[in-house]
C-alpha cells in the first residue's frame, strides 16, 4: 500500500461514454468467479466490446478487474478483519462487490475512500441488494478507519501464512518455490509477479534503422513510454500502449507483442536459414513467427496446434508480418504423424502447462491451479515429448518449454525424456545474451524466474539427437 500524501482530490471529470465502469468491472469478476472461461480471455473480450471506450476508461476497467484478482486473497484477509460476515459466506455479487471496493481503498491512490464507499452502496441498491446496503456501507467505512493498522501473520513465526496474505499467492505454492526454489528466491518470484507488467514488443529483427524510427514514432505519438532491452535490441518494453489496432506500425507487420522469454526459446533453438522447423504447439503463434524469420525464405516453418480458432489468429499474424515460410495445420501434438519421422532441423515443444510462470499477467491461474491439476498434466506432457521427439532428423533440436515453475514439469521432465530418448541436452550458451547465464546453461536448460530475469516464468531446454 502507499500514502496518499494529504493532496486535495481534483474534481472528476464526466463519463462521456455513459457505461458505469465499476458496473462493469463487477459484472466482469463474477463472470471469472464462475469459471469455464480464463480471467484473461473475458476480460480482453469486453474490452473487445467496449472498444469505444476512452483511453482513461479503458485503464480504470483493468485496473479494477486485474488488481482485485491479483490480490484477492490479502482483500479477503482485510475484509475479513471488519467483517461479522465470513468472506466465503456472502452473496457473490456483494463479495466481489466488496472486494473490488477494498481494492479501490487500499491500493488505488486516486480515488478518495468515501467515493469508493459510495459508488459500492449505489451498486448494491442498483443491482436488487437494498437490504444490503448498510451492510456494504458498514464493511467499507470500518476499512477506511482501520487501514493501514490491520495485523497481519507475523512474518517470522507465520511466514508461510504472512507471504500468502501479503502477495496474495495461496499457501501450497509458496512451500512448493521453497522447496524447490529456495525461500530468498521465492520471496523475490513474488515481488515480481505483483510488479508492473510492460508490454513487450519484438520488432523484425532486420529492420532498416528507417524502419526503427518509423515504430518508435508511431509509439511515441501515442503516449507510450519506450524500454529498449538491454539483452536483445530488437525486444522494446512499453508502458501505456492502449491497443494496437490503430497501429500503422504494427499493422504493416514492423513488429509483434512477444515476450522475452519466448523470444529467447526461439534464440536457444539456434534455427538457421532454410531449416525446417515443426513447431507442435503453435499457439498464440510468437515463437512460429520468429522462427519463420529465423528460417527464411529457403526455410520452412510447420504450426501445428489442436484449435482451429487460434491456428485462424496465427494465419492472420503470418500475413501481417509477411511470414512467407509459415504453413499453420490443425493437428493434435499427441497424434504421430509418420510422414514427418526424421525430417526436421528443429521441433519446437512448448507443451500445455500449469502456467504458474505467467501467474502475473493470468491472475486467475494461482487461484484454479492445484497439484493436483500439476499431477495431471505430466502424461499430457510426456506423451507430446514422446510423439514430438520422433520428428527430429540425427544431429537435430527439440526445444523443450513451458511457461511455469515447476520442477516436475520442468527438470524432472527432462530428466525422464533423457532417460528414454537417443538425445542429448546442448549447451544454451552460445545462444543466450549475456544477462540470462547460470549454472545450468551449460547443461542445456534454463530457467527463467519473475523477479530476477525481468520475464515471465519460463522453462527451456535444448535437446540434441544422437
């Protein structure tokens, strides 16, 4: 939480749009609540269709919708703390109501308490809860007065229940990174999953420097504040990008949103002009691109992946970005496909995961993953390796990856397919910046962490056939 320095407010200016953006949010969260869809997906799809929205509306939707998801479980505690009600034991709507509004007074500077208070009674009394409207008022006002002086677990002797409140991150996943991690690692993975997320943009990567200056342009003229990486010249950070639709930029295909840690699987695989490349699990389609630009026009790049909607999205991209040696095929990672036995240069394996790296951009992911969906994963993934595998031509690369953390998904994986396999894991050395070295590069894998690589949690590991 930060102060909010004693500042007078400013006076708020009109909603010209006329759509109650916290109406909105909250009809978003109970539609997350309820699950069969991911927080991602219904929150980009209303402001699909909310598009008209200003810019500013459009920031105050998501940042109400992200933030209460992202740190649920400390609002719980809070709420819990001036509540006579159990935060499991309340209606839906006022629990999200509840939430939300907490969000507002605990982390939102610029939204003075009493009209986050108000704005959640009117909400109460507009959606059939009248009878609930003192009780809303009550919760919220009693937050107001005891904020900053809730007791929380006491880091020392309730270290696990303190972090879990603290960053919101339920309790077996922060003995999981401890064990696994280590506690000074964990602690940092999850600072960084509650940092700001920029968006991140891989340009061509052999764009005139005309070409450079025409996107930093572009960008820049609409507000948004440009990060070039110090890793990879060619991957810029943005802060303020609101869409891209507009984009001319984007729309002539100078660039595409990719985040780091895709863009380096693609480095690790070391694809050279005219491989050709399968790639089993295209989708979303970051890591075919890049290794269609990788291959060339000599080359040729195979996408594969089970969903046609998301293979018709890769097609669109392809076209954009002029990906001449792309070929996107619906086809399901576990099913063999002899006609391909043996003849790929590369086979790029970033198999269906628990995503528990991406848990900063997915808010969702901490709260519907266990480990028992974790345990139920590894066949899945097993069998993919194991189909995947029968691809590669002697002397050829598997690039195994995931985007979590997870060492049964990640190095236990590893080490079974090792055990079964004529392969053997290649140093990520020579292919990998200088700011993403460890120990383990050496040994053919890497794993990158939120929080100290400036990424999502990814996993990559390269494999060579004997």
């Amino acid at each position: 939480m930060t102060e909010r320095g004693g500042k007078p407010q400013r006076k708020r200016r009109q909603n010209r749009s006329g759509v109650n953006i916290r109406e909105l949010a909250l009809d978003t969260l109970l539609a997350i609540a309820r699950g069969g869809e991911r927080s991602d997906r219904i929150i980009g799809g209303t402001l699909d269709k909310y598009d008209y929205l200003e810019a500013r509306e459009k920031a105050l939707f998501k940042r109400l919708t992200e933030g209460t998801l992202e740190r649920r479980i400390e609002l719980d505690y809070c709420i819990g703390a001036v509540s006579s009600v159990p935060v499991g034991k309340m209606k839906p709507l006022i629990r999200e109501l509840l939430r939300m509004s907490a969000y507002q007074i605990l982390f939102m500077d610029g939204i003075p308490d009493r009209a986050a208070c108000d704005e959640a009674v009117k909400l109460a009394a507009r959606r059939s809860f009248r009878s609930l409207k003192g009780f809303v008022n009550g919760v919220l006002r009693s937050l107001c007065g005891r904020k900053g002086h809730i007791v929380y677990p006491d880091p020392e002797t309730e270290r696990t229940a303190y972090l879990s409140v603290r960053y919101s991150m339920p309790a077996w996943l922060i003995e999981k990174w401890d064990n696994e991690q280590g506690r000074e690692c964990t602690e940092r993975i999850l600072r960084g999953l509650l940092e700001e997320k920029p968006v991140t943009i891989r340009l061509r990567e052999r764009l005139s420097d005309t070409e450079r200056a025409t996107v930093r342009r572009e960008l820049e003229s609409n507000g948004v504040l440009i990060r070039e990486s110090a890793a990879l010249p060619f991957v810029w950070h943005l802060k303020g990008l609101d869409g891209l639709k507009n984009n001319r930029a984007f729309a002539a295909g100078l660039f595409t949103v990719q985040d780091m840690s895709s863009v380096l699987a693609v480095e690790s695989a070391g694809i050279r002009e005219g491989d050709f490349v399968l790639d089993v699990c295209a989708a979303p389609g970051g890591k075919a691109l890049f290794a269609a630009e990788k291959a060339g026009r000599a080359g040729r790049v195979l996408a594969r992946d089970v969903s046609g909607r998301k293979l018709a999205l890769l097609e669109e991209s392809g076209r954009r970005m002029r990906a001449d040696a792309l070929t996107a095929e619906q086809w399901d990672a576990r099913q063999p496909d002899e006609s391909l036995y043996g003849r790929a240069d590369v086979v790029l394996a970033d198999v269906p995961c628990s995503g528990l790296g991406v848990i900063g951009k997915k808010q969702d992911i901490k709260y519907r993953v266990g480990p028992e969906e974790i345990k139920s994963l590894l066949p899945l993934q097993r069998q993919i390796l194991e189909t995947a595998q029968r691809y590669v031509k002697p002397g050829g690369v598997l690039l195994y990856s995931t985007c979590t953390i997870s060492r049964a998904e990640n190095e236990e994986m590893l080490q079974w397919f090792l055990e079964r396999f004529p392969f053997r894991a290649g140093s990520l050395r020579p292919f990998l910046p200088a700011l993403f070295s460890g120990d383990t590069v050496d040994s053919g894998y890497f794993q990158l962490l939120p929080g100290i690589h400036d990424t999502d949690g990814f996993f990559m590991a390269r494999l060579i056939r004997e």
